[in-house]
C-alpha cells in the first residue's frame, strides 16, 4: 500500500497529525515545506489543497484531506487500537468529540483572524484592536477548556487525541509560560502526553530545543 | 429514557441539529430562545454552555455538547441507520470527514467575525473593511467547497449531514440568489435535500415564508 504523505510544517497543526500517525503506526512520509513562501513546494500545495494550509494528507488511494479534526478522526477508523478517539460505545464518546471540535472550529480561528490582523483591516490601531480582541476570546475560550479538562488526559484515565492537540497548541502563543500559570490543569495533561517516547519525539522535532 | 433536548433559535445552526435528530428518530424536545437576549432563558444557557451559542444540546445523561458538527457525529454513533454520516469502512467517509469539519472549521467562523465587526475592531471603517474582507474570505470557501459538491448529493449518490448544513446555510448570508448564481452545485444539493419531507418540515420551521 501507498504511505499517507503529510504536508506539513515544523511547529504548525500538522505536528498533531504527526503523532497521530505514529501514535496509529501507519506507514507515511513527511513533506516539510516553508507552506506560505512561493515556489514550486507551495505550488504542489496549492494543486493539492487550493487554500494553501498545512497539514494536508494525502490518502494511500489519493484522496486529499486539509482539516487535522477530520484527519484524527480517520486515523481513528483505520487504527482504532491506538485510542485516538473513544470507541463510540463509551460515555466519554460525546465529550471527546464536543471538545475536538471546539478546538478546531473556536480556538483554531482566533489563529486565522488574530495572527495577522493586518491581513484583515486596517493597519495601526485598528488592527493593534483586532488582535487584541482575538487573543481575549483565545484566552476565554483555553479557560473553558480549562475548566474541562481532565487528569491527567483531557478525558481522565483515557488518552486520546486531544491530549495531543493540548501538547501542540500550548506551545503557541500566549505561550507555555500564560498556560503554567492560567491553565496549570492543560499545563499538567501536555506534560502527561510528552512523556510518551513517541510524542516526545515529534514534539521535539517540531520543536527543537534551542541551541547555542 | 429522557429525550435530548436541542437549545436554538429559528434561522439558526440549530436547525441542521433539528433535522438531524428528526432524521435520527432520537426522542427530543426543542427549546426556541432568544439566545442574545439578557434574561432567565439567557442565564440557563449560560449555566450550560459558558459561550452562550446555540445550538446546545443537553444529552439523555445530562451531558452537554455545543458544536454543531460533533452533536451530528454523536448522533451517527446512536442511529447509524440515518445516514447521517458514511459508514468508517465507507470510501466516502474521508471526504465526508473533511468537508463537516471544513463547513465548521473555516465557513462558520466567518460570522463569528464577519457579522457584527465592531465587536473586534474600531467602528466604522476599520470594521467596514473587516466585514468586506471576512466575507471575501466566505465566498472563496463556499467556491471552493462548490468544486467539491456531488450531485444529488455533497457526496454524490449517498445522503448525508453535510447536505443539512448546505440546505441551511445557502438560507444565510450571502444569501439564495448569491448560491443560484455562484455555486449553482450547492443550491442544487439544497434543493434535492429539501424534498426530503422532515426536512422541509424543520427548513419551514426555522425559515417561515413572508406573510403578508
């Protein structure tokens, strides 16, 4: 069989796809492209994907899929022993997918529409007040997650995916640092998904320690 | 058992829950309120759902969900032979994946931040431009989801939820006659999903026609 190729780009969303797939054991390769700089990679993207994001998969028989949610929950068919998402028999079902929802249609925008305001109205104070307003939302919608969360994984004593989009997406802005101190329980559940060797060794290669 | 309850508001993404679990035969009741509006209906909602929004579905076992796209899947998990969603063996059941989350992932968060921009940004103007430029960004997606539309149905021969969500949405901005005119494939999958007789029955429902 063809190996799945995830586009991706390291430190971005396609990281969470990353560990799904190892954490899912099927065969893939990694296509590591600066996704917005022009150029033939970008333009292989574009043919692919006509919005031009990462992560994007390539399916074994060709199919093209550009949502990570999307992506979880197909690794979860193909490979349901890696626990990806809870069987749909179990009570924890629905809470699992109310929240990987949550995390790709409310917290995942605030990075589209707070990244580059400038991108979206006015530069200068305008857009200054966009991103503002953004990253407040961000804040109020992390510390209803917070309020969510479960120990040590998102949904208690079962792993699951979202374990993996928690250790990602603390990395980003505001930062491991805001989530420490305003989010200590996702804090706890990320440092809980790192500890296993696979994971950790994604993380790393997304995002590489700093050096001298 | 307690039947779900489904929290919404006519004209609402509470309507695509609202033919769901019509389709799904699950026993419900709807709870129609003014979602925005200060008040005791308000102050429930806000107890169930910190965000406010609706749709806001209170399960048999007292478990809330609040996105839109999970509540479909959840509903999939208990009557699988709605159709709601292609079966995970299905070839269609990637495809199908990918466009769900791309309908809540990417379109719907453009009236998050495209219908009331001086909720994030300076009025006037700067807000104008935001409004302009979100619904750019709205008409690129609904295109390039158009390239994508089978016929009769999103996924060709196979009914399933994302025709509820193109039979709702072509009702909001911008509007029927912009759908006729510039995705002609997604009015079609509209039309064909409203024959469907509980379908029309919750479309009527939640988008009487004008009176006199």
């Amino acid at each position: 069989m063809k190996p799945y190729e995830l586009i991706g780009s390291a430190g971005c969303g396609s990281a969470i796809v990353e560990m799904a797939l190892v954490l899912a054991d099927v065969p893939h390769t990694l296509t590591d492209i600066p996704y917005l700089k022009p150029g033939p990679e970008r333009d292989r993207l574009l043919a692919l994907n006509p919005l031009g994001q990462v992560p994007t998969l390539v399916l074994p028989d060709g199919e093209v899929m550009t949502e990570s949610a999307a992506m979880i929950l197909h690794l979860h068919d193909v490979a349901p022993q890696a626990g990806l998402a809870p069987p749909p028999d179990k009570p924890e079902r629905a809470r699992f997918l109310n929240l990987l929802i949550r995390l790709v249609g409310a917290i995942y925008p605030t990075f589209t529409y707070g990244d580059d305001p400038p991108q979206w109205t006015t530069a200068g104070a305008p857009a200054d007040l966009l991103r503002e307003r953004v990253h407040t939302r961000r804040a109020e919608l992390w510390q209803e997650l917070e309020r969510q969360a479960g120990a040590p994984h998102m949904l208690g004593r079962r792993f699951s995916a979202l374990d993996l989009y928690v250790t990602v997406m603390t990395h980003w802005r505001p930062g491991p640092a805001w989530f420490d101190t305003t989010c200590p329980a996702l804090s706890a559940v990320a440092r809980e998904a790192a500890q296993e060797p696979n994971v950790a060794r994604v993380l790393r290669r997304n995002f590489p320690p700093p050096t001298e």
